[in-house]
C-alpha cells in the first residue's frame, strides 16, 4: 500500500519529534483529515441510507402484511439490529486495529460496508421470494452494523495520533463530522430519487442511492490507501503483534473508561434516532410531503456538520470535558419539548425540533466526543477500548430509541412523549454528570485555556518569589 513518507520521517520539518504532525495546515495533516471525514462520510452514507430505508419503505416491502402500525415496528427492529451489531464490529475490528493497524482494519471495514449496501439495494421484496427477503435484509444489515462498528475509532484514530496535542479535538471531529455528512448526502440522494421516480419511488427509485455506493467505495479506497498509518501505533508495533487479545486487557483493566465513555456517547445517538429517524416516520404517515420531510431533514443534518467542527475548535480552547458536559446538559433541558415537538407529525413543529435537536444540540456534543472517548484509553488498546464504549452507546441509543418511542407512543399518543422525553432528558443529564465528575488521563490536554491559567499562575508564583 502506498504511503506518504513525510508522515512517517520524524525529521522533516512537517513533524515534531514524537511523530507526528506539528500543524493541522501540514500536506501530509490534510490529507489526514480528508481521509478521516470522507472515508467516514461514505460509510456513514451506506448506513444512513438504511435508517432512511426503514423510515419510509421497507415497512411496504418486506412487513406489509403485519399492518401499518407493526410493519413500522419490525422495519425499525432491522434497524436496531445494525446498531446492536456495532459493538461486536468494534471488537472485532478493535482487535486487528491494535494489533495489525487502524489502516488495514479501515480498509477493510470500508470494501465490506460497500459491497453489503450494493446486495442491499440488489434485494428482492417478500412479495417476489417470500420470506427469504426480510431474512435476507436482517442478515445485510447485521454485516454492515459490524463494518461501520469497525470504522469509527479508526477514523478517529487515524486523526488523533497525528495531530499535535493542542488540536486533536478538532483533527478529531473530522471523523464524526463524516456522520451527518453522509447523512446528508443519504437523505438528498434519497430525495431526488423520491421526486425523479414519483410513484415508482416505492418499487425501485429507492434502489439507486444504494447501488452508488460501489462507485462512493472506490473513491475512498483510493483515499484512504493513500494515508499513512499513525506514528502511535508504529511506536507500539512490535508490542501490538505480541498483544494477544486486546479486549481481555479492556475488560480487566479499563472497565471504568468503558462505562464512561458509553455514558458520554450515548446522547448524541438517543437525540438523533427520535429526531432524524423515529420523526421522520412520525411525519410521513401523518401525511407530510415525504420530500420534505427528507429536505429538512437532510438540512438539520448540515447544521450538524458546522456545528460539530464549531464546538470541536471550542473544546481545543476550553477543554473538551467542560464542552461536552455542557453540550449534555443543555441536551437534558430541551428533551422534554423537543420530543413533544417532534411527536406532533406538524411539519413546522417537525423542522424546528430537527433543527435544534440534531442541527445544533447533537453537533455540540459531536464536536468533542471522538477526542474525548479515544484519549480514556492508551494507544495499545485504544482502538479496541474506543470502539467498545462508543458502540454499546450507539446500540443501545440509535438501536433501541425507534422501537421504544413507537412502543411508548403507541401504547399512549400523549402520556408516551413525556416518557420519551423524560427517558431522553435523563440520559442527557447522566451523560453530563458523568463527564463532569470523571477525571480524565493525566497526559490528556485539557485546553489552551488551562494552559494560559497554569502559565499566569506559574508567572505570579515566581514574581511571589523574586519580591521575597
């Protein structure tokens, strides 16, 4: 595989002593980040486009005969099954990541997530082979939850252990930011098939967004082949092939950061299953325009993406604890509107709680997480560590949100939303708690802004000093 040898040459001028890249501006740093958000961003897409899938089509496809209100449920328990598969991906992918290297397990997370979406867009409905279609979807997506289980940490990975220490958080956020882009990119792609093909949207239109993901794949392929692998782990290589099981490490020794991590995570996923995927379906069988529906969607999702590299920058400056905790909180005050908002099926209410919701709350708490979670743990267990936090809170956040908001809804229209939003608000709220209290690593940058109050102190300590 190619790579790029200023990457790796700790005496050139692009790097600092301890390898790595003394500037995000560098050639080599950009090629980094690039790599990071679209190799990520077209992951993202493949999976998204499923979320989407299962909002609005394959309930017809492949569980009409259950009725509306039951079809809709078991197309979401498909969905679920992607999620609740992301930390077995993560373990798996972990383990070769730390061992082998967070390239090679990136690159082949990436040529399984495009070939399963392209069968994907390839499956016949139930009413043409029976019962063998929805085996068939259930298995798919299996597959592709554990291959985008294997791509977050490494794409994360893959910027932290470049980027020098003062912006890592930022280098960071280019790997989350792929998310909403691939969502957005899921959604239009998804739109303009649905207004092209009309009614035949139904039949075949939604085929065609998962059958361009064989040419998407290629593209970040040729990206991401091209990248060098991070100077942490080639530090650690030797140790890494003797280190045999990874996970048995985590589970003995970093348990804690694990719990934490999934506490931290977990808002950002429970905040974007009822707004972009459970709302959505609120809206479109309340009889909204399911373009729209999907435009709004698709422009809550590009809110997401400033947000997300907004709140990044911030968290380098004020620390990425104190940003995070503070994203999770304002999280747990709006849930309980929000969730009435998003409820309602009125287009207007819809827009708004999406905007706030998953355009501007979930891109604050994206900003900081990726950097956040990855430094709980050391290089030689990190990717295996990362992923296994970070990928039980989207199993249990994204998988489970979809099912239980139509389970507490249908079970009662009106007392069912206070529930979702109390359930909503009190995860936000533990998240925040959660960052707030634990103590991060010690060799963790905590931002300039504690670097600027260390240096003022230390400055007012030696002139103490010299007038005594």
């Amino acid at each position: 595989m190619p790579t790029n040898s200023t990457a790796q040459n700790p005496g050139t001028s692009q790097t600092a002593s301890d390898g790595t890249q003394t500037s995000l501006r560098t050639k080599d740093m950009k090629a980094i980040l690039a790599s990071s958000f679209i190799g990520s961003m077209i992951e993202f897409y493949d999976f998204m486009l499923y979320a989407t899938a299962s909002s609005i089509v394959f309930a017809h496809l492949y569980f009409a005969d259950l009725g509306p209100g039951l079809s809709l449920f078991a197309s979401f328990t498909t969905l679920a099954v992607g999620y609740l598969t992301r930390p077995l991906g993560g373990i798996i992918f972990g383990h070769f990541g730390d061992r082998i290297g967070r390239k090679t397990a990136l690159v082949t997370t990436m040529i399984i997530m495009g070939v399963v979406t392209v069968l994907i867009g390839l499956m016949p409905s139930t009413a043409q082979i029976g019962v063998i279609a929805p085996i068939s979807l259930l298995v798919l997506r299996i597959i592709q939850g554990i291959a985008v289980g294997g791509e977050w940490a490494g794409a994360a990975l893959m910027a932290i252990e470049h980027a020098p220490a003062n912006r890592r958080v930022f280098a960071a956020s280019f790997a989350n930011a792929g998310g909403p882009a691939g969502a957005v990119l899921a959604t239009l792609t998804m739109s303009l098939m649905s207004v092209l093909t009309g009614d035949d949207f139904i039949v075949w239109g939604w085929r065609i967004p998962f059958l361009i993901s064989g040419v998407l794949i290629a593209v970040g392929l040729y990206i991401r082949l091209k990248v060098a692998e991070t100077p942490a782990f080639q530090k650690m290589d030797k140790e890494a092939h003797k280190k045999k099981a990874p996970l048995a490490e985590v589970i003995k020794n970093y348990k804690k950061p694990v719990i934490v991590s999934l506490v931290a995570a977990i808002t950002v996923y429970v905040t974007q299953a009822i707004t972009t995927v459970w709302g959505v379906s609120v809206a479109v069988e309340a009889g909204n325009d399911r373009t729209t529906v999907l435009n709004w969607k698709a422009l809550a999702a590009i809110l997401t993406l400033f947000v997300t590299f907004a709140a990044a920058r911030l968290a380098d400056y004020v620390g990425r604890r104190r940003m995070l905790a503070a994203a999770c909180g304002l999280a747990a005050v709006a849930a309980l509107p929000l969730a009435q908002l998003v409820g309602s099926g009125e287009m207007g209410k819809y827009v708004f709680a999406a905007i706030v919701g998953n355009g501007i709350i979930q891109g604050l708490v994206y900003g900081p997480i990726a950097a956040y979670v990855a430094e709980l743990f050391p290089p030689s267990i990190r990717y295996t560590g990362a992923s296994l936090g970070y990928q039980l809170a989207s199993a249990l956040g994204a998988g489970l949100t979809p099912m239980i908001a139509t389970a507490l809804v249908h079970w009662s229209p009106s007392g069912g939303l206070w529930a979702l939003g109390a359930i909503w608000g009190g995860i936000a709220l533990a998240g925040a708690l959660t960052v707030a209290l634990y103590k991060m690593p010690d060799d963790v940058h905590t931002g300039a802004i504690d670097e600027i109050r260390a240096a003022k102190k230390v400055s007012a300590q030696q002139a103490e000093a010299t007038q005594t």
